[in-house]
C-alpha cells in the first residue's frame, strides 16, 4: 500500500485510495474538469481530473475505492494528485482497514484517563451530569470514541473528538491551578463537554461528513441542546448552573464570526475558547509538520495563516 503521507512531489502512482467527495469545476477558459479528494487512514490529497473524457477515466462516486494512476505535483505549497487513469476498485483489490484513519493514542487509555476527570469533580450536579454522558449512555460513549474533532482542519480522524476532548480539559485542569480563582468544576467539566454536539454533527466514518443536521444546526447549538435535555433529568439542577454550563458551550468558539452565538462572559468561558483554539492550532501545527516535505519552509498555511517553518 502506497499510503498518502509517503507521497513527494514528482511520484508516479498507481494505487487504490477511497473517494471522499467529487464535484465538477471549470477553468477560466470555461473546460470542463473534476475537484476531487482521495484518502486513506494517513490523510487525504487534492486530486484533479483535467480530462475527464478521456478514454483512461471511467465513471465513479464519492465513498467509491478507486484505482487512481498519476503525478503527484506541488501546487502553491500543497501536493496535489493529477489523475491520468482512475476506475473502481475490485474488492479483492483493497483492505477497508486502510482507509479508516486513527488517532495515534489507545482509545480505550484515553477514555479512561477522561474519566478520571469526571471523577475528579466535587459538584454533585455536574458529577451526576457528566455520568449521564460519559458512563450511562452507551450510545453517546460508542460515537464519541469513534468521531472526528473535524472533517479535515485538525483531528479529522476516529478518535479525534476524544483526544482533542482529553487535551482541552487537560490545558483546562492546568489554567485552574495556575489561576486558582478559577471554577474548576465548571471548567473542567465543559471542556469535557463542549464538543459533544459534533457526534451528532458529523457523519460516522469512512463518510465523515457534515450531516443535514450538522449543516442546518452546527455542533454548538446541538450540543447546548444535548447538554440542557440531560440536565432536565437531574432533580433540583441549580438554574443559575445550568445557564453558566450552557453560556460555555455557547461562547466557545470566543468569536460570533467563529460560529459563537455568544462572546465569553465569564473567566471560565474565556479560559475554555482559549484552550479550544491552542489545541486546534498545535494539532493543525502537528499535522502539517508531518506532511510529505522533508524541506524547513512548508509554505503558506491558511488554517495557521502563516508561512510555516519547521525547528
């Protein structure tokens, strides 16, 4: 298997990869060609079809493996795959095993490390609200561990919400001991909890894609709902409580034109959108790091908005 994270500028290929999306394009001279995006469980690659009458392309669909032959180029910093012949693979041509994507950390020790976090709480209502997700209900516990943080910008991969989860409540638990004015119950707790809505948001893998839900609603308004409708079935859950938990997850993008519906306007809210953008930010870092090019300057990226370098 010639996996995507080993690929260079330059490399011939003949290999079977999995569709993830396919739309039809045009130049500016008005030729028609097809954008599409090929993975595997290292990553994925932007993949054109400048010719898609010619007689080496035969007919395929997102979700379809697919024998690809081609180029692999570097187009403004990124590589990019230009297909000469592509068709559907034959099953006995690929392992589906190949095409999932994975976190580099046990699923099982993460788990179990989050839940430390939950036992770690003093409030008895967040404690009870915490179990209601991550030791009673099985359903939630099952997506959870299997989702992605994203569909592609950082820990696109199974496993991703939960690890990005763990690092965020763990950069949570460190700002409550050096800010120890802080509340940590209500910190901790909602970085446990401030994604949950995206096992909801994004479709189970290998499609992970945004669902019509996803699309319509977003991870935040869902998962403020997920979080309210659980806290209605704990007795006497105090009000003013569960507006703070629900201002976290609301506020936790920190910007409106990030996707908040509101700004931070408490100090745990503010801690908690900090926390979320430096693990996206150093997990985009990672993964670009990790990229084909062995050079220093990796070029332009727009998630980091930066020309990045490697130390």
């Amino acid at each position: 298997m010639r996996y995507i994270d080993e690929l260079r500028d330059g490399d011939r290929v003949s290999e079977v990869y999995l569709c993830r999306s396919k739309a039809t394009a045009f130049t500016k001279a008005g030729k028609e060609f097809e954008n599409v995006i090929l993975i595997d469980k290292t990553g994925q690659i932007d993949t054109k079809i400048w010719d898609p009458s010619s007689g080496g392309i035969s007919d395929f669909e997102p979700m379809d493996f697919v024998f690809a032959q081609g180029t692999v180029i570097n187009y403004n910093g990124q590589l990019q795959f230009k297909i000469e012949r592509i068709r559907k693979a034959e099953e006995d041509e690929y392992d589906p095993l190949n095409y999932i994507p994975g976190s580099r950390f046990a699923i099982d020790d993460m788990y179990a490390e989050l839940l430390q976090f939950v036992e770690s709480i003093q409030d008895e209502y967040i404690k009870t609200l915490l179990k209601k997700f991550f030791v009673e209900d099985s359903d939630f516990i099952k997506k959870f561990k299997a989702s992605s943080a994203a569909k592609s910008v950082h820990h696109g991969f199974a496993g991703g919400l939960l690890e990005h989860s763990l690092s965020v409540t763990k950069l949570c638990d460190g700002m409550a001991k050096n800010y120890d004015w802080l509340n940590r119950d209500l910190l901790v707790s909602c970085a446990m909890l401030h994604d949950v809505g995206k096992t909801r948001e994004l479709s189970p893998f290998p499609l992970n894609d945004y669902t019509d839900e996803g699309n319509l609603l977003g991870h935040i308004v869902m998962g403020y709902e997920m979080i309210q409708e659980k806290i209605k079935e704990i007795p006497g859950f105090p009000e003013l409580l569960a507006s703070e938990i629900g201002h976290m997850i609301l506020s936790h993008h920190g910007k409106m034109e990030f996707g908040s519906p509101k700004t931070p306007a408490i100090a745990e809210a503010k801690a908690l959108s900090l926390a979320d953008d430096t693990d996206a930010k150093m997990e985009t870092f990672r993964e670009a790091l990790e990229a084909k090019d062995e050079k220093s300057w990796l070029g332009f990226n727009k998630w980091l908005d930066s020309n990045i370098r490697r130390t």
